[in-house]
C-alpha cells in the first residue's frame, strides 16, 4: 500500500509542478514557417543567379552550346 501512495504522491507532485512552469518552450509552427522561408528565399537566389548566368553566357559573341562527343 505504501508503494501506491507514494507513487500517487510523485504524480501528483510532478503534474502540480508542469502546470506551474509556464515557459514549456516554442511551437514547432513558427521553426516551419521560418525554414519554408529561407527555402523560398535561397530558391529565389539561386533562380536569380542561374537567369543572370544563362543571359552573361548568352551575350557573349560567337555562343555556342557544348556538343557531346560522337559515340564510337
């Protein structure tokens, strides 16, 4: 019997001392939207980069693309 009691007793105790304790940290939610962000930020950049890339290429004289190698 005193081992319920007591198990009752450290329950009882540690649930009082959670609901007290406000600070419980941060929601996931705003994590997710910052990281959907910088994805969209950095896919934004490097959309930008390749754009400006493919049109310096482009301007140059005489542009011709890559041709693969003939088979043998």
């Amino acid at each position: 019997m005193h081992l319920i009691a007591y198990l009752h007793i450290a329950l009882t105790t540690r649930l009082a001392e959670l609901r007290r304790d406000g600070e419980r940290g941060d929601s996931p939610v705003p994590t997710a939207v910052i990281i959907f962000g910088l994805v969209f930020i950095a896919m934004a950049v490097t959309g930008i980069a390749l754009a400006r890339a493919n049109n310096w290429m482009n301007a140059i004289p005489n542009n011709t693309n890559p041709q693969a190698p003939a088979g043998p």
